[in-house]
C-alpha cells in the first residue's frame, strides 16, 4: 500500500467520530453539474447548474455535450459552494464524489475533478454510489435507524429495497424493462411536452380525469417487480389511434391516468414489502419521488400501517450534491475506507454494490 494512501486511511479514520469536518461533495452523473458543502450531515450549501435548457431541444440529455457543459462548470459551482457555505477550500476534510451508475463521460469529469482535489488538499476521497445518494438523502432531515425499506424512483433506476446500512442493502424488487421516470419522460414526449417529462406530467394531470383503463403488468403476483414498459407502449398506440382517426387527444385524461396507474403499482409494492418484511419505515428515494400524488398515496399507505416514512424535501428528491455528502458522512460513520486515486467512472453500478 502506498505511503499516501496509507495517510488517506489514518486521515478517514479520524474522521469516523468527528462532527465538525468538512465534506466537499461532486455530482456530476447525468445533466447536473452539483457541489455542495456539508459539516458533518449537516447541509451548508447545495450548488446546481441544470442544463435541462440544453438538452430539452433534443428531447433528453445528449451525453457529450453534457460532459463538456460539465467540465465547463464545475470549477465556477466549486467557488459558488463554497462562497455559499462561508468556507475556504483549505477548510475541506474529505471530498466525496459519484462515481456511478451514470453516463460514462459525464461521470469521468467528477471522478477526476475530486480526485486532483483530493490530492492538491491532501483529504481522502469517497467515491460514492448515486443511488445510494438518493437513499440517504433523507437523513438529511432526521437520524433515521435502520432498516428501512426504500422506494427508489428515478430516470435509471426503480426498486424497493431493504437497507440495513450504506453498505449493506438488498433488493427486495425490481423493474424489469424501463425505470419510472423513464416511462414519465417518454409519455410526456408522447404528449408533447418537453423534457424532463416527470414534473410537466405532474402539472398537465391536475387538468385531467382517471378515465382511461391503463394495463396493469404484474396482476397479484407475489413478487415485487415492476414493468413499464407496458403502459408507455400503451399511452403510444392509444394517442397514434387517435391521430390517424382524427381524433382530439386528451392529453390530460391520459396524463392522470398514466400517473394514478404508475403511482399506485409503486405504493402496492411497496406497502407488500412493508407487510413481507414486518418493517415499518419506508424511505422514498430519486427524483420521481417529488410527484405530488406518489407523495400523497405514500403518506396515505404508511399512516394506514402504521409506518413512518421519510421524504427528501423535492429539491433534495431529483439530482444534486447534498446527497451525495450525506451518503459520504454516514459512509464515514460506518467506516467505509477512502478510495485510492486509481478509482474508475463506472456507468453501471448495481444499488446493493460495497460502495
Ligand atoms: O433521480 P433523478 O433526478 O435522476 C436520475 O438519477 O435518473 O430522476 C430524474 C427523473 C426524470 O425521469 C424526471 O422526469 C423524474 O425524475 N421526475 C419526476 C418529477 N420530477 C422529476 N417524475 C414525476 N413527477 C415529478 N414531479
Ligand atoms: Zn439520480
């Protein structure tokens, strides 16, 4: 082992017990480029460039010139954190960075940006897990004792899961096909409404009825998996029928139906792992986790069993750095040991993987 990451592993060691230090956390996995700045789990700052504007022209995120928007901006959300939060860089103790699931290049720009930080600061460096990121970040809020079962929604990923600890969580379900947000954003360019899909879904709904009979994939079965591919193809045909016979579109109807469909197969799913697994506390993780009706259906499910759940505030739901720091702290916590400086981008990273 070398002389300077034997210095890392001593550095992060004391770290373990310690409240007071400084987290520079980077996520750059999909169209964010995001900074944020914590003291311990504590959140002092959470800086975010989108470049939704960029990418919606192409109706979804066009991997190289995210990449180049993010080497672009990185340095200047870096200075916009830390300005934000009060603290100079020679302040920061440990930097944090996602390393995957995400696309490949955008992942390389935050890899080797916290790695050549890390290095110049002399600080260990923890290469976190994204979806890990989005499951912790409702400790953000609270000290929550595990285990807990996680929803996790997001544009990649969609699963319910047992989490016992950062490093220690089982898939309990899955999706099959698409992720959730997947099947939100390709209906919503069925519709056509620009991308991301999720919130203008959210918003178009609420002019709409629960009158269009959506296919449910997985009718009583005891597992629990999920699949949209089915629906997304569905709501497709439905509105090419309409077109070709000249029809108007209810694209309301369709959008309330379609998110009543998939919030509900969501919430079944995971009130049967509550009822499996005998454990009553539900954390609700990724960025489809800010639809208001997934929010409410949730909130409805867990006070009828007696659960607790835990929800990121919305802007803490879709991507960004806080919740990368989060995951670093408690990954401290549990004695997770820093990565060397040959850590790789990995853009396929299963959610129960070490990290
Ligand atoms: O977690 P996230 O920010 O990025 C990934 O890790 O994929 O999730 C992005 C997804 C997108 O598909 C977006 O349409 C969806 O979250 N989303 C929503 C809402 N806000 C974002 N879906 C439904 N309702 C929303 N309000
Ligand atoms: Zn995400």
């Amino acid at each position: 082992m070398s002389k300077y990451y034997n210095a890392m592993l001593e550095a992060g060691k004391a770290l373990e017990s310690r409240e007071d230090y400084y987290i520079l956390a980077i996520e750059t996995s999909c169209d964010e480029t995001a900074v944020a700045i914590l003291q311990g789990k504590q959140i002092l700052s959470s800086a975010i460039m989108s470049q939704i504007d960029i990418h919606k022209r192409f109706g979804g995120v066009v991997p190289e010139i995210a990449s180049r928007n993010h080497t672009a901006a990185i340095d200047s959300i870096v200075e916009c954190a830390l300005s934000e939060a009060g603290i100079s860089l020679s302040q920061i103790d440990a930097v944090a960075v996602t390393y995957g699931a995400g696309l490949l290049g955008a992942l390389i720009v935050g890899v080797s940006y916290a790695k050549s930080l890390a290095y110049a600061l002399g600080v260990p460096l923890y290469a976190i897990n994204h979806i890990k990121g989005h499951i912790f970040a409702g400790f953000a809020y609270q000290n929550i004792t595990l285990p807990a079962i996680a929803l996790i929604v997001s544009g990649g990923h969609t699963a319910i899961a047992k989490v016992d600890s950062y490093t220690d969580i089982e898939i309990l379900g899955s999706t099959r096909d698409d992720a959730v947000g997947e099947a939100f954003d390709k209906v919503a360019r069925v519709l056509g409404l620009e991308y991301p899909g999720g919130p203008k879904i959210c918003a178009l709904a609420k002019e709409g009825k629960n009158n269009i009979k959506m296919p449910r994939s997985f009718k009583g079965e005891g597992h629990l998996d999920f699949s949209f591919s089915g629906i997304k193809t569905f709501v497709g045909n439905y509105v090419h029928n309409l077109v070709q016979k000249g029809l108007s579109v209810p694209r309301a109807d369709i959008a309330h139906s379609f998110q009543e469909e998939v919030t509900g197969v969501l919430v079944q799913n995971t009130i049967k792992a509550i009822q499996n697994t005998g454990i009553k506390k539900v954390i609700l993780a990724g960025g489809v986790g800010a639809n208001d009706l997934l929010r409410s259906k949730l909130e409805n499910a867990c006070s009828h069993l007696g659960a607790e759940l835990y929800m990121p505030e919305k802007k803490h739901c879709t991507d960004n750095a806080a919740m990368i720091g989060v995951a670093c702290y408690h990954a401290i916590k549990q004695g997770l040991l820093p990565s060397d400086l040959t850590i790789d981008a990995v853009a396929e990273l299963k959610i129960d993987e070490h990290n």
